[in-house]
C-alpha cells in the first residue's frame, strides 16, 4: 500500500464514529427490540449501533435487503415511530447510529410491494419509472422468470380483482388489455412470464448477481438517486444519522461518481462501502472512510494460521480428493461457468455492443476476459492495469480468440465507450458468483481461509505481513471498518480461529480425516473434506444446523448437485453422512473427541484475533452476538437469534471483579471485547499511530504485538508449537512506557522489558495502557 495520507474527507464524523456493533433488525427482532439493546451496547464499549437496512422491504425480509419503497421505514420493523424510538434510546445511552442503505437494487418477487416495479409492469416503457431500472426494451418484453418448468404452466393464470395470478404471484394489467381469458390478457401485457430457468440466459434487467427476484437501480440517475436516498438523508440532515454503510458499490455504473454525490449529500456522515479487495489490492481513492472491514478480517485470522502448513495440506488434498486443480485454475472455470450460464444473459448484451465482432466469438472474448479479471472490477486509471492482466491471461488460454480479444479490448480502454461501463458491472458479479458462492464450496485444501475477502491460496499472514498491512492502513484508511464476522461471511470467527489450529496439527489432522473419510465415504470427495473440516471447527453442532449447511454448501459448490438441478441420489448420501456424524456408534465420540483436543488452542486464537481485530486501525464492528464464542456457519445460520440476557448477565459479572477462565462460557471473550471497546472509547488519544512492538527471546515468533499510540496490544499465535517449545522461556517484550497496566487482569507493570511468561500467565492475550490513565479501566 502507499504511505501516502489521504485527504481528511471526514474530520468530524471520523472522530465520532469510534466503534460499531452490528445488529440483524428484522421483524423477529425489531426496532423495539433493538432499542432496547442501548444501554448493554453501551456497557459493552461501542459507540454506535450498526443496523441492517431499516426500509420498506419485500413482506417477511429477514435480512431488509430486498428494499421494495425508499420512502419510509418498514412498517414490519416498527415504522418511523419505532425508528424515532430508537434513536431516542441510543441518545439517551449516548451512542449514535449507522445504517446500512442499499443503493444496487430492489426487491421485486413481490411486485404489489414494490410501487415503481408494479407501475413498471403495468405502463411499460410509458411508466415514470421505467428509467429506475437497467431494463433493455429492445429486446421486447420484460421477461419475468417466475413460471414452473412445465409447458402448460401458463395454464394456471386466472384474471382476479384486475389482476392477473399466478399462483401466490400478482401481476398489474395494462388499462385496456382486461379482456378474454388469462393467457390472452397475458399476452397483451409488457411483460411476459417465463419458466424460471430462463432467468439466467434471457433475463431482460439487470439484475443482483444471479437472484432475479432483485432488479437492478440505475441510480446514477440523479432522479432515481434523490428518489431512492431523500428518506436516509432526511436523517443524517436531522442528526439521527452518523454513518452510513453503502451495500456492493460494484453493481454500479460509476461507484466513484455515486460516492461523490452521496458524500457531498451527508459531508458529515461516516461512510463506508462493501468494497471486497482482492489480496494486495488498494480501495480507490474515493471520499469515503474506507471498506466494511473484509482486508482486515483476512490479515487477522491469517496471523493465527501457520504458513508452513501449506505444502502438507496441499499434498493431503491431493491424496484425499485426486488429481489437484490449481487456485487459478479452479477459480478461472468458475468464473467463466458464471460467465456463460449465470450470467448469460448479461453477456449477450455486451456482446451485442461489439457489433464489429462476430457473436460466438464475442461472447467467449468477454466471458474469457472477465474469467480472468483479477479483481472485481477495474476503475480508472488502475482498471487499465487489471485489464491488461486479463488481457494476457485471456490469450494464454485462447489463442484462438486473438482478433476478438483484442477487439474487445480495445473499446474496453475506453472510458467513455458505453460497453467499457457496463463490463465493471459484469466483472463484478462474475468474481462474486464464481469465486465467493462456489470456488470456495469446491477447493477442500484448507477451509479455513475460504473467506470472503480472503485468498485460499495465501496460506497464513506472517506477522511481519501483518505489521506493514496494520501500518499502511493507519496512514491512508485509519477510520476504515474491521471486523471478523458478518453476515456475508462463510463462517463465524470461532469457527475459523478452531480450524486455524489445525494448520499446527498437518499431521494429526491428516490422521484424522482419513480414517473419518474411508469409514463413511462420499462420492464427492472433496465435498467431503470441506464437510468434515466444518464439522470440527463447529462441533459441537445441532444436526439440523448442520444438515442445512451440508445442503446449501453442495448445491452452492454446484459440482455433485446444485440449486436448478438437484441430484437427490447425492443429496440423500450427504445427508446420511451428517446422521452418521451423530448416530454411527464411534464416530459422534470421535469427532468430540478431537473437537475437544484443539477447542483450548482455538479459543487461544479466537482471544488473539478479537484483540488485533478490535485494537488494530480502524473502526472495529463487532457481530452480533459474537462477543461470546460463536459457532455460526454461512446465512441464514449466521443470523440465528442472539441471547442478549446471557451476555448482560456475564457482562454484570465481570464488572463485578470477576476474572475468568478461558472456558466454554465464552465469559473470557467478553472480557477482551469489553475493555479493549471502552479503552478506545474512553481513550482514543491512545489509538492514533501503529508500530510494531518487538519480542526478544526462543519463542519470539509465538507473539504479535503493537503500539498504537499509548495503548499496547499483545497476543500470542501458534499455540500448540509454543506449548511444543516448552512456552515462553524467558522471551520478554520490549515497551517504552515505563508503568502500564494489563487491562484484563488488572496487574501493574513497570520497566521496559516484559516477562511474557509473567504478561501471559492468566490469558493468551493483553492489553496495556499508562496506568495514569486507566487505573479503574479494569
């Protein structure tokens, strides 16, 4: 990264924001209930409340981002009167909020909910709001892919109160076009229902990634822009809004230009976008406070795994699943499956822009190039760069496609040349289908790092890595979130932190995972290492928990079944393995008993990687509920109700003098949480720069630590190689304030050298601030 400062574009709010928890606002848990979440955040240290989207969603949303009228609150949540609660008892425990807005897309599986999308389907190309929409009329009527895969499915139309049905679905009528039988009104409407499997190559909108029921926002209309973000400014203009966190800037047209817009619409607002950086890459230099904390949550967890495991997992992948396909090489067939069949139809319309370039072979140079595009998209100028890497892979691969490619190409380098706007788009969607919702269900090597955000082929963060990553970013992105868990990511922070141990037990784990995989095969076999790896770094899991993950997973990994073709032979046989998991007479006792072998190193890890991720640069978030351990896997399981009064009642405990064990209680974590959240709170003078602070001695290696001001954060990695070496043995950490005090224990030290046998006797972890300062912080 360049040690470059970036211009202050936030002095005000950057100083406000300090530190956020997320809560999944749904109608199971809703504005009340979040309200009534105030005075424990603030117990706990944060500063703000972090919400999902808080608009009108699609009846029943359980996540808030199918946003179907920007115009109020969602009444399923409390409405305007639940939100005005809410920012009244954030107030008055002195937090602020922070609101997640989606600008990309809306819901539409509902049309009567929708009022711009049914006004759409009933007035065509005539509606006032035909512009909202990324629709190409040219290619006749809206197609709707809500039909079953019969042929006679259009049978079961009827014309109801002016309406015509289909089953559930509700569907305007053109004025005029009422008459005669259902199938005759149908076919005088501007859209046409279609067998639902024709979404993906015929779609005529664009659309959130390969969901349908999603239509994509041309918000780079300033109409639609006002529109769609008068309601979320009418907060931030009221002062009942501090930040706000913009959802998958990459559908856009022109991220850049909407952020200008939006940053000069709420100068005063936090604001930061889901931006996923691939390995290296830089966030553009745009006027926001940085990224939803993905870079972070990989540098993190990577300190904790060992990269020198990275050869022996390699070679027991092979062993286990067959002939290795490279990172590479699995993502690029991935990525081009995303292209050509996911995304088909959005590929004929680009290739309908290169009209200079036969059709076939337009749409295999396009599909190649985005295959081979090494992030999500390009922007301007380093989207030229990308390109070029595309380019060169592209014809590495198809040298028979050097014309079109170079073609494409062409009208690709420039910035102004309608198909060069449209392919970011393209690109963007290609990497997250293809590498995020399936290469990560296909490569079994180390399932740990098959994080959003993450490399699976960078084994490990070396903590020289880490520093200059933690460094860099307290130059140019300071106020830039971080974060472990959220819910996009695969699995939860303490799933990843138990695998992680793995990578010091390559053999053990080998051992283990064999003998599991002979005994109860299955005929995909690295569907099966994936499985077992989850298995273990969530155990112990509730069967249906797990049967839903093994189900969802497989069909995402598309490979031995998949969500528009289910093979129910495969699907039978995963499931009967997950009943094997629980009812075979040896292995339930097995996989607790090796679950329980690497729990206490897991939960080491689960303590460092909570420290770095809270006191590292930036704006810490912390997921609901994970303050606690927490053995979340991929959504929906990752948005389970949190029990609250569990977490009040041990949060009262340790205020109360209590010190715990690291144990099952997860009580240990809470303590990490809590104290390093109000040190920052209460002292942010002691979050404002980042150095490396060096450990001296045999076990130096073991140990991660810096400085960020004041405030010193101290963890230990690898820990089963330090218990291997006979612990510390006299490695001392070297500090220049000469009396600090450990916030989770309370002891006081002074001198310049630090036992780290003496700082990390009670736990794997500490914190350390002048003690001048934070005499009662502990």
């Amino acid at each position: 990264m360049r040690d470059t400062p970036r211009p202050d574009v936030m002095t005000a709010s950057t100083r406000r924001v300090g530190s956020t928890y997320r809560v999944q606002v749904r109608p199971g848990f809703d504005l009340d209930a979040t309200a009534g979440l105030a005075d424990y955040l603030a117990d706990l240290g944060v500063t703000h409340l972090y919400s999902a989207p808080l608009l009108t969603a699609a009846p029943g949303s359980a996540h808030g981002y199918d946003v179907v009228d920007h115009r109020a609150v969602n009444p399923e949540l409390g409405g305007e009167a639940g939100r005005q609660r809410l920012v009244r008892a954030l107030r008055a425990a002195g937090l602020g909020l922070v609101v997640d807005i989606v600008p990309n897309h809306v819901g539409v599986a509902q049309p009567a909910a929708n009022p711009a999308w049914w006004d759409v389907l009933r007035r065509g190309r005539e509606s006032a709001y035909a512009d909202w929409f990324d629709i190409d009329w040219d290619r006749g009527r809206l197609l709707l892919p809500v039909l079953a895969d019969t042929p006679d499915a259009l049978d079961d139309l009827k014309v109801v109160d002016g309406e015509l049905r289909y089953h559930e679905h509700r569907f305007p009528i053109a004025d005029g076009t009422g008459a005669g039988g259902p199938r005759e009104v149908h076919d005088r409407q501007h859209y046409e229902l279609v067998n639902w499997l024709r979404g993906d190559a015929e779609l005529t909108y664009r659309r959130f990634f390969a969901v349908s029921d999603l239509a994509g926002l041309r918000v780079e209309d300033p109409e639609v822009f006002a529109a769609t973000h008068a309601e979320i400014l009418r907060w931030a203009d009221a002062g009942e809004l501090d930040g706000i966190r913009v959802d998958h800037p990459d559908g856009l047209r022109d991220p850049a230009d909407y952020l200008a817009r939006l940053r000069a619409a709420a100068p005063a607002a936090w604001l930061v976008v889901e931006k996923i950086l691939e390995y290296g890459e830089e966030l553009p230099d745009w006027p926001v406070d940085g990224t939803t904390g993905y870079d972070a949550l990989a540098a993190a967890c990577g300190l904790f795994v060992d990269p020198d495991a990275a050869g022996d997992f390699s070679a027991l992948d092979t062993r286990l699943v067959g002939q290795h396909t490279s990172w590479q090489d699995l993502t690029h067939s991935t990525k081009l499956a995303a292209a050509t069949r996911l995304h088909a139809a959005e590929l004929t319309r680009l290739a309908a822009g290169v009209p200079e370039v036969a059709p076939d072979a337009a749409r295999a140079a396009l599909a190649e190039l985005a295959a081979a595009f090494p992030v999500y998209r390009g922007y301007p100028p380093e989207g030229t760069r990308h390109l070029a890497v595309a380019r060169t892979e592209a014809g590495r691969r198809r040298p028979d496609l050097t014309g079109a490619l170079d073609a494409v190409t062409r009208r690709l380098r420039d910035p102004d040349d309608e198909l060069a706007m449209r392919f970011p788009q393209f690109t963007g969607a290609v990497m997250a289908k293809g590498v995020e919702d399936t290469a990560y269900y296909r490569w079994s090597r180390f399932v740990a790092l098959n994080e959003v955000g993450g490399s699976p082929a960078h084994f490990g963060v070396p903590p020289a890595e880490f520093h200059r990553f933690g460094a860099a970013r307290q130059v140019r992105w300071p106020a830039s979130m971080t974060t472990l868990s959220t819910h996009d990511t695969k699995r939860g922070e303490d799933v990843r932190a138990r695998l992680a141990v793995l990578s010091e037990l390559p053999d053990r784990w080998a051992e283990r995972v064999t003998d599991w995989m002979a005994r109860a095969p299955l005929t995909d076999p690295a569907f099966a290492h994936l499985l077992w790896q989850t298995a273990v770094g969530a155990w112990p899991i509730e069967r249906d928990r797990l049967h839903a993950y093994a189900e969802k997973a497989s069909r995402e990994a598309a490979r031995s079944t998949s969500w528009t073709d289910p093979d129910l032979a495969f699907e039978r046989e995963l499931h009967a393995l997950v009943d094997r998991m629980y009812d075979d007479p040896a292995l339930p006792a097995e996989i607790t008993a090796f679950a329980a072998e690497i729990t206490p190193a897991g939960w080491s890890n689960s303590l460092g990687q909570k420290l770095v991720q809270l006191a590292m640069p930036g704006v810490p978030d912390t997921y609901q509920g994970t303050e606690l351990w927490d053995n979340s896997l991929v959504d929906p399981d990752n948005r389970r109700p949190v029990d609250f009064g569990v977490r009040r009642e041990l949060l009262a405990r340790l205020d109360g003098g209590w010190r715990p064990e690291v144990a099952a209680d997860g009580a240990a974590k809470l303590l990490v949480a809590s104290r390093t959240l109000r040190l920052r709170r209460d002292h942010p003078e002691l979050f404002t720069t980042y150095r490396p602070v060096p450990a001296h001695g045999p076990a130096g290696t073991h140990a991660v630590a810096f400085h960020r001001g004041g405030a010193i954060a101290v963890a230990t990695r690898l820990p089963l190689g330090l218990a291997r070496g006979s612990g510390w043995r006299g490695t001392t950490l070297s500090i220049s304030v000469h009396r600090v005090t450990e916030l989770f224990t309370g002891r006081v030290y002074s001198g310049s050298e630090l036992l780290m046998d003496d700082l990390l006797s009670r736990y794997p972890v500490a914190l350390l601030a002048p003690t001048d300062l934070v005499e009662t912080a502990a």
